[in-house]
C-alpha cells in the first residue's frame, strides 16, 4: 500500500514517518500526478483555509474531491478533519473543504492556542487503553450523520470519527509519537476498504 | 480524563502546523484579511513594519490591544503578536489578549539589555529570533517553541537571512560531525546547554520549527530561504510596501510551496508590479542594525 501524505502546507514530515513506523510506504504529495499514484491519503494538520486554497491554485482540489468521492481511503488530523468536513462552522468566507465525510466540524472550537491541551483519552478501537491526545487550536465535531461513527469524545464533542473509508481526528496523534491511530486507518480503514475494490 | 494546557509538546506543535507557511506582518484588519485571504498560515499584528520603524526611528513598543483585536476578530487564522525584548508584562498583557504566539522580537526596542523572558512561565508559546545556533539554544532553554533566524528586518535585503540560515546551519552539521566527548567543549563555545547541544547533535535539527525572516521581499527570496532548510517564512515589510500587496502576498505563498520547482516560481514572480525599494545592509549604520539586539 502506499500511502501519499498531502504536502501543500503543515506538519507532512510527522505523518510519513507515522506511516513509516506502521511499515507502509508513505510519500509527500503535491503534483495532480503524484495524488493520482498513491492508493490512499492524509491530510496533515495546517492551517485549513491555506491548504484548500492552494489545492485550487495548484489545479488539484477537484481531483482529491473525486477520489475521496470514489472511495479512495483518507484519514485528515485537525486542518485535514475540517478538510474532509462536508460542512465547516466558523469558516472563512468562501472556504472550501473536500468534503467525503458526512459531518458538521466547528473550526477552532476549543478556543485559541492558550487553550490548547493534551489529555488522556478513550479511543474506540477494541482497546481500552488511554491514548495521549494533542490538540491545537483543535476543532470539534458537532453533527454527524447516519454513515458516521464515533469513535473518540471530549466533553461530549465528538474528536475522531470515521465512515467506511474516511478518518478523521481533531487531534494529532503525528506529534504523540504513538502509531495507534495510524495504524487504524492503515488496519482498519483503508486496507478493508481498498480490498473491497479488488 | 485531565486537560493540560501550556505543554512543550502544545507549545512546539503549535509551530509544527505552520511549517511550509508564509506568516505576514500586518498593521491592521484590513491587510489581515489580503493576508489571510492570499494564503498565509498567520498574520503578525503590530503598529508599524519594520521598514516604517527603521524610517521614523524613536522607541518601537507593543501594539495597542484594540488594533491586536481587531485583527484577531477580522481573521480566522492565528494571530501572533510582538513583545519587547525582556518586556514580561507586554508578553503578559499579549498572552491576556489571547493572541496565538508571541514574539519576543529584536524588531521592537529592547526593554531588557542582559535578560529575556522566562518563557516556560507562560501558557502563550513564545518565537524568537537567532542569528546563529548558540543563540537560537538559549532562547530554546529559556522556553522558546520556535525559532526564527533574524535577518535584517525591514531592508528588503536577504543577505543577513542567508548569512543567519547559513550559519545555523553550517553549526549544527559541524556538531552532527563531532565525537561524543568534544560536546563539551562545543557547548562551552556555542554558549549554550549541554544537554540541548547534544540533541542537536544526535538529531541533525533544532528541537523544534525553524523559519527564516528578515529582507524577504520576492517570492524568489522565499524559496531560496526553503532552499536553505527554513520550515516556513515570516515576511514583513515584503508585502504590504510592494506595489501590489494581494498579488505579491499569494505569489509569495506559492513560492513558498514549491520552492524546489523553479517553474512555479518563475510564474509567481511575474508581473507583480514594484517590490519594496529597501535598503543594502552594507549602507546601514551598525547602531541601526536589529539583527544585532540579543544575545
């Protein structure tokens, strides 16, 4: 499997060697023909308004739309959840997401960075172990619909959710130095999915 | 289930999401939304650039809190703001505004010629500016999330960035290249922490995010500075003293993405209108050069 991690601006480097550490192969993407050559994606954590715009500068927005759509496996941290955000709140006027998963995401609904945290938290992947979670300047899930499943909360606030293909976490499990989530989207999300198509 | 705030890993992963970014120095709402709208990770709100400091000399200070908010309400990306050197009370009174990141900045007049500020006091994360490795770790040990090399701000000219990026550069390769039992003595000459030297040395790279700063003017003068291993890019006067601010800005945005496709960049560049007119460092004055505040 390999894995392209969306490079136009944010913290790329963390989720290769993320991927590295869950022995799949894992590369920076930016060209159209780049994205076109990997078999799934991250969106990184950023800053969400840049990252979307310069896909439309760099002509690439409307083909990771399609191939989110068509059901290429994407797991989005922070930046990358409003990404894949059908609806964002507190968005920049006129901002665009990808969309592909059905949920309402609120942009920096934890508050500004004095209010970033960590915490240990519950994650719904069949262990009951805590899981150190980063977040910054994070944003919270605030509906999901009937295709979407939680899988972790804060305070009631949906911060990890999934849908058969896509991922998506208001925190950063890149800059924990724990592969769990990472691992999930590769076990549990993207190498069903992508098996499911051959 | 305890929330902890102020954390290093909050602090230095807060910088992490700016890597690959342009942040824009701003004065007021209006040029944060041309910023923001063009594509920067975060806008810097302060009363004048640089350049205009440099032009009507006398005391640079803090920003007035009303035009830092006014920022913070018109954009929905960070907003950083500057305090003096040494000046803990402008940090606290930035930290109560809210704003995303502090700059504790050689820009503005020194308020403290021997000390900074305690950063690890804070629940704000704190840049700051180095012109070569030692100085970069000892802000880094007095609490520092992100480093910035200095440059020469508000000249236009990108010489001193380079010279800056060169040389933190260049220590931390010497220090990749030493025996374990000459970082003493390493430490000893870089001024700074055994224990930070010794990081840098197993690791090859700052403990945490390097930008560059300081004369950027082109979107040439980004990517060169991505070229020299910057995480990202602060311009200052760059932007909103050139011809076309909006254009400029987002060509510099671009630049700054792929700073290693000479093609991207060569169709930024075009047409942009008139840069800043700045200034060659040689013809500054020494007293007249920031750079050369702390230490």
């Amino acid at each position: 499997m390999k894995v392209g991690v969306l490079a136009l601006q944010g913290d790329v480097r963390e989720h290769i060697n993320s991927l590295f550490d869950c022995g799949v192969e894992a590369v920076a993407v930016r060209r159209a023909s780049e994205i076109q050559s990997v078999d799934a994606l991250v969106l990184p954590g950023g800053e969400s308004t840049t990252i979307s715009q310069l896909s439309e500068v760099f002509g690439v927005y409307q083909l990771i739309k399609e191939r989110i759509a068509s059901g290429m496996p994407v797991y989005g941290s922070c930046a990358g959840m409003i990404l894949l955000a059908e609806e964002i709140l507190d968005a920049k006027v006129g901002q665009k997401s990808f969309g592909g998963l059905e949920i309402a995401v609120r942009r920096n609904a934890f508050g500004r960075q004095i209010d970033s945290f960590e915490s240990d938290i519950e994650f719904a992947d069949g262990s009951t172990d805590l899981m150190k979670a980063v977040f910054i300047r994070a944003p919270w899930v605030e509906r999901v619909s009937d295709s979407v499943q939680i899988l972790a909360s804060v305070d009631s606030h949906p911060v990890a959710v999934r849908s058969k293909t896509a991922l998506a976490t208001s925190f950063h499990p890149e800059l924990s130095g724990d592969d769990r989530i990472h691992r999930y989207f590769i076990e549990q999300v993207a190498r069903p999915a992508l098996e499911k198509v051959k | 289930m305890a929330e902890v705030t102020g954390t290093g890993r909050v602090k230095r992963g807060m910088a992490e999401m700016l890597k690959g970014g342009v942040i824009m120095d701003v004065v007021n709402a209006e040029q944060a939304k041309i910023a923001e709208d063009a594509g920067a990770v975060a806008v810097m709100a302060l009363e004048r650039v640089p350049a205009d400091i440099r032009a009507q000399g006398g005391v640079a200070r803090m920003s007035d809190p009303d035009m830092i908010e006014k920022i913070q309400a018109a954009v929905s990306i960070p907003v950083m703001a500057k305090a003096r050197i040494g000046h803990f009370v402008e940090a606290r009174v930035l930290e109560s505004l809210g704003v995303d990141y502090i700059d504790e900045s050689e820009v503005l007049t020194p308020a403290d010629y021997e000390n900074h500020i305690d950063k690890f006091d804070f629940t704000v994360p704190f840049v700051c500016g180095a012109t070569n490795l030692g100085e970069a770790l000892r802000r880094i040990n007095e609490g520092a999330a992100m480093i910035r090399s200095k440059g020469e701000a508000g000249t236009g000219d990108v010489s001193n960035a380079m010279q800056h990026m060169r040389k933190i550069g260049g220590e931390i390769r010497r220090l990749s290249s030493l025996r374990e039992d000459e970082l003493y003595v390493a430490a000893k000459e870089l001024q700074a922490p055994y224990d930070l030297v010794k990081e840098v040395a197993q690791t090859g790279k700052l403990p945490v995010v390097l930008f560059t700063a300081g004369g950027i003017a082109t979107p040439a003068d980004a990517a060169l500075m991505m070229s020299m291993g910057a995480d990202g890019v602060f311009i200052g006067s760059g932007i909103f003293k050139s011809g076309n601010p909006a254009q400029r800005a987002a060509a510099c945005v671009k630049a700054t993405t792929f700073w290693d496709d000479p093609k991207v960049i060569a169709d930024a560049s075009r047409g942009l209108g008139e840069a800043m007119v700045g200034i060659n460092v040689a013809d500054l004055p020494a007293p007249h050069r920031l750079a050369e505040r702390g230490w």
